[in-house]
C-alpha cells in the first residue's frame, strides 16, 4: 500500500473513532438529560418506595411506589415500577411507547394511565426521548404493584387521600 494510502486510511480511522466517540457521548448526554428531567418532574416521589413518605429507597429507585393515591369514587393509585423490569415495570415497552404514554397517559396496549399521573402533552421531543433512554438504561427492579384499586375493594399500601378541606376538617374535629 503506498504512504499516500496508509495516511489516509489512518486518518479516516481517526475521524471515525472520534464521531463513534460522539455518538456515545451524545447517547450519555441524553440519558443525563432524562435523568435531570425526571428528577425535577418529580417522578421519584410516586415511583419510589417510601418517595412519598420522605424516605426514598433509593436501591429501588422508580421500582414503584408502597403509598398509593386515594380519590373518592375513583379508587386507589399506586405509582408504577418505570424501570425496565420485563415482568414487573416497563421493560417490554419501546422508547415510543414511553413517549406516547409520557404524551398521551395511555399504555401501549391503550388503557389509561392512573388519572394522578401527569400527562405531558407539550413535551418537546428531545426532552421526551430522553425521558425515555433515561428510564430504559436505569437497572431493573422486580417489586409487583398494586393497582389501580377500584373504590370497595381492599387495599394493601399506605393511603394518602385526597379530601375536599370541609371533610378533611370534620375528620379533625375542627369546625
């Protein structure tokens, strides 16, 4: 091969490492941005045992919540194991999937999310992509929750409810 050649070759090798580089980079950089915005969303606080409670367990982060959400008539809602856990979070659904349930509050098979998740409609697309990759490179963890609870039925979790304020006050017996 001559001199002329080999340079060249070393070169486009060079160049290619370094953009291979970058793509790498880029995929980190987008799973921190999802991190970043899954921390400020909150999401820890309804999908992390014991969030709600001020004592995050943090080894089953977003593994799903012990203290479900009670809405009179509606039933209890338990935040859902986000990791990637194939069996018992979300780690059958695709980077899309995500997204449209970010986006819409509905699950790839087209049941609704529980009416106290937030929907993001207005996401933009980069941000909710990250969301996505962020969620998808945490380490699964297997925790199976409850829910969502239809009213009358037992429930197995700590409860926080949610009470018009004249009611919440007759509980305390305040007038």
């Amino acid at each position: 091969m001559p001199p002329f050649s080999l340079r060249t070759s070393i070169a486009v090798l060079a160049l290619g490492a370094a953009f291979g580089c970058g793509g790498a980079a880029a995929d980190e950089a987008q799973i921190q941005r999802g991190k970043y915005l899954v921390s400020i969303a909150g999401c820890s606080d309804c999908h992390t045992p014991g969030g709600l409670l001020g004592k995050p367990d943090m080894s089953r982060y977003l593994g799903g919540s012990d203290t479900g959400f009670a809405i009179p008539g509606a039933g209890v809602f338990v935040g859902q194991n986000v990791t990637p856990d194939r069996e018992t979070g979300i780690g059958d659904w695709s980077s899309a999937d995500i997204v449209k349930a970010l986006r819409t509050g509905k699950q790839p098979n087209g049941a609704a999310l529980s009416g106290v998740m937030p929907v993001f409609a207005q996401l933009a697309d980069p941000d909710a992509e990250a969301i996505a990759a962020f969620l998808k490179s945490l380490p699964p963890v297997k925790n199976k929750v409850p829910g969502p609870i239809k009213p009358g039925n037992p429930v197995n979790v700590f409860v926080s409810v949610v009470l018009p304020a004249d009611v919440y006050n007759g509980l305390q017996g305040q007038k």
